[in-house]
C-alpha cells in the first residue's frame, strides 16, 4: 500500500510560521511556494522556516 502525500501550495495567506506549523501538524508531506507573489528575500525566510520544520 502507498502512502498518501499532501502537497500545500504556500502563498500570503498561509506563510507564516503559525499556519505553516498547523500545515505540518495535520500531515503536510510537501511544500510549494507561489513565487508570483512577494520578494526573493520574503521566499528565502519561508524556506527557512520550513527547513526549522515548526
């Protein structure tokens, strides 16, 4: 049997560490950015936050 994945795209609404923490609690497996909307270095601090795994 497979193990099911959840992919969660991440934009404005849901990255921040809160809501990423709440993500990863309910079993997010994979993250996706939206890199249409904020600046390089505001994806660079979510990168990071995902990396501290919340």
């Amino acid at each position: 049997m497979r193990n099911a994945k959840i992919v969660c795209t991440l934009g404005p609404a849901s990255d921040d560490r809160g809501t990423i923490r709440d993500l990863v609690d309910a079993g997010m497996s994979v993250a996706r950015l939206n890199a249409s909307h904020g600046t390089p270095e505001h994806r660079a601090e979510v990168i990071g936050d995902l990396h501290r795994r919340p």
